[in-house]
C-alpha cells in the first residue's frame, strides 16, 4: 500500500480532473481508515501538489452546500514526474 499523498497523486494520473471530495470517494476503499482522508487534509495535499508544480487548477464551482469545490488536474509534466517517482 501507497502512502496516503502518493495515493493521492497517482489518482490524478488516471482521471481527467477531480476535486477533494471526488479524491475521498476514489480512495475510501483503500484508505477509509487514514486520519488525512478527510476533506481538509485532502485539499491542504492538493494545494501542496499545485504550488509544487504537479498539478494544476482546471476550475471550479459552488456544491449544493455553497462551498466551493476545486478541481485540479495533472498536466503532461505533472503526471509525468508522478509516475517517474510513484510506480503502480
């Protein structure tokens, strides 16, 4: 098993795009059990890749909750240091 932000990374080099919430459902089979997988620490995980250059804001939107949900994904750059450094 992956540590929880290599999992978290590795997840964006196999969608389009996602946000926090979308990352939590993908991953709570595996890793329902971690203390991070919370929405909080999911984004805080996201917004360190982003400022690190391996992923990228794609765009955004109010839920029904009215907050604001992020999506991100990784460019061609991005998921390739990803998976240069995390193998499956």
């Amino acid at each position: 098993m992956k540590p929880l932000n290599y999992a978290i990374l590795k997840y964006f080099t196999k969608v389009e795009e996602a946000c926090a919430d979308d990352v939590i459902e993908a991953l709570k089979g595996e890793y329902g059990n971690f203390k991070a997988l919370k929405k909080n620490a999911v984004i805080t995980a996201l917004m360190t890749a982003e400022a690190n250059g391996l992923l990228e804001e794609k765009r955004f939107e109010l839920d029904e909750n009215n907050e604001l949900r992020v999506y991100y994904h990784a460019h061609e750059d991005g998921a390739a240091t990803i998976n240069k450094y995390i193998k499956d």
